[in-house]
C-alpha cells in the first residue's frame, strides 16, 4: 500500500492503550490523526490544570517563592493554558470551577506540610515533570532507527524514606474502588521502566486525585508498587503489542473490536464511523485532522 500513512516513530501509553482496546480506533485516531472538531473538554481542562501545578511547583522548589506566589503564579499558567476554551455547560470542567480545583488541591496538599518534596536531580533542577523518550529495541518499519517510547509524569518525590513517581489525576467520580485501579495500569509500569534506566530505583508510585464535581470537589491518595518482573512482563507485552502494530501496518488492515471497546466510558468517538458504509464522509463531516505528539504530550492541527 503506497498511500498508507507512516508508522509513528514515537509511541506511547495512549498510543498502546488506544491499541490494544481497537486496532481500528487507534488507527484513525493516531495514524491517519482524525479528532472530533470539538477538543475533550476532560484533556484541555486536565492540561490546563497539570500546567498550573507545575508552574507552582517551579516557582517554589527551584526559585524560592513563597507558597503564595507560587499558587499565584501557578493559577495564572492555569488560566492561559486554558485560554478561550469553550466549555459544554453540561461539564464541571470550565475555567471557573478547574480554578476552584486548583485552590482545592494546594489546601489539601499546601507546600507547608506536604511529606511528598520533588527530588533534588545531579543536573540540580528539581524531580518536576519526569519526561522521557526511550529505545524500545524494535527496528523502525521505515525508518533507520529504533521505536521509541515516550511518557511523562508530574514528579520525582521522596516520600518517607522512599523516592515515588507522582502522578496527579483529575476525574469526574472517586469511590472505594479509585484506589486499586492503578495496581496493573500500564502507564505507570512504564513510568518505573524508564526511571530506573535513568539510574533511578524508584519504590513505587503515588498518585493523587482530584475529584470535579459541579457543587465540591474531593481528594483521594494511593500507592502502588512495582516488582521487577512486572516491569520485565510490561517490557515483554509492549513489545508484542508493537510487533502486531506493525503487522496491521504492513497488511493495511487494522482490526475492529466490535465489542465493549465501542461503548466503553461513554462511547467511542467512532461509532458512527464504524455503521457507515461510506466512513469517509463521516469523518470529513465531523472531524478534524490534529496530529497528537506524545513527546510534548500536545495535538498540532495539520497544515491545511
């Protein structure tokens, strides 16, 4: 097939999870790049949250701020980050309420008495924003290199007498259950698989949630662990998942699932797509082409 798009050098835990739930999902999502002409308003006001919180934590841990600056300067990133974004009024997620839940978050976690301090790195910068982008030992089908894989979390953490990846999560419902859904999610596997082949023997995983609710918010707290043969078994996994990946590319054939992936948390974006006969109208009606660049975790709109 001449006219097949390239396979992307880079991959990452979107990219797989999109993968493994349907080969076909993920293919117009991350090959072909089609996206709804509306953005999920769940990744823009994420973003724009994270973006604060790292703007915060630069100003204190690596420039000296008070704790007030900071929050300050912080909720000032929040704000540009999110911009002019339209939020649907039937989501808690507009720039009022991401604003509220970023204050709620610093008087549940304040820089005062928080046990969890980013790490001090040799470079001398602060364990903020752990981002990398790592060999994964598979050849390139068009390329003269290896994949690679890329990831990025929040930060680098002491925590008692451990060092923890952190990782905050915003989410529409916590519940008894929050807490152990992390045990097996691949994306922090791979977090602890590229810190420790940057020399960093991290003990596990501390992720925080904040919980956006139209009338109050909420807070949870969880860590989870990593033995060394669960990180060789996601290693082991990842590689099948991207042999197949270029099976279908090589094939020009990428699977439905047909199945609970097509209904999942709300629905796949594509269902339309997948009962129309003429799927291209579909998605020349109702999406856009945004190229999602898991480097910079960011979609870049395809030039015209």
């Amino acid at each position: 097939m001449s006219n097949r798009p390239d396979f992307p050098p880079v991959l990452d835990n979107s990219i797989l999870t999109a993968f493994r739930a349907c080969p076909r999902s993920a293919f117009l999502t991350y090959l072909e790049h089609w996206k709804p002409k509306t953005p999920s308003v769940h990744l823009h006001a994420g973003a724009a949250f994270a973006r604060g919180l790292e703007v915060a934590r630069r100003a204190h841990w690596e420039h000296g701020a008070s704790p007030e600056d900071s929050y300050a300067v912080g909720l000032k990133a929040l704000i540009e980050a999110y911009g002019d974004f339209q939020c649907p009024p039937d989501s808690p997620k507009s720039l009022e309420r991401m604003a509220m839940a970023y204050e709620y978050y610093w008087s549940v976690y304040p820089f005062e008495s928080d046990t969890a301090i980013p790490v001090l790195l040799p470079s001398g910068r602060r364990g903020i924003e752990f981002s990398f982008v790592e060999s994964l030992g598979l050849p390139h089908p068009q390329l003269a290199q290896p994949i690679l894989y890329s990831g990025r979390c929040d930060m680098i953490v002491t925590l008692g007498s451990g060092i923890f990846l952190e990782d905050d999560k915003t989410t529409g419902q916590l519940g008894a259950s929050w807490g152990g859904k992390w045990n097996l999610r691949s994306q922090f596997t791979g977090y602890t698989w590229a810190a420790r082949r940057h020399g960093l023997a991290v003990d596990g995983i501390l992720v925080r949630g904040i919980a956006i609710y139209k009338t109050k918010f909420d807070h949870a707290q969880a860590i989870t662990y990593r033995a060394p043969w669960e990180i060789d078994r996601w290693y082991e996994q990842v590689q099948r998942d991207v042999k197949r990946m270029i099976q279908c590319w090589e094939e020009g054939y990428w699977d439905y699932n047909l199945a609970d992936s097509c209904d999942s948390y709300g629905g796949c974006q594509f269902d339309q797509v997948c009962k129309a006969p003429n799927p291209d109208e579909w998605l020349n009606l109702y999406f856009t082409r945004r190229v999602w660049d898991p480097v910079e975790r960011k979609e870049h709109d395809l030039p015209a």
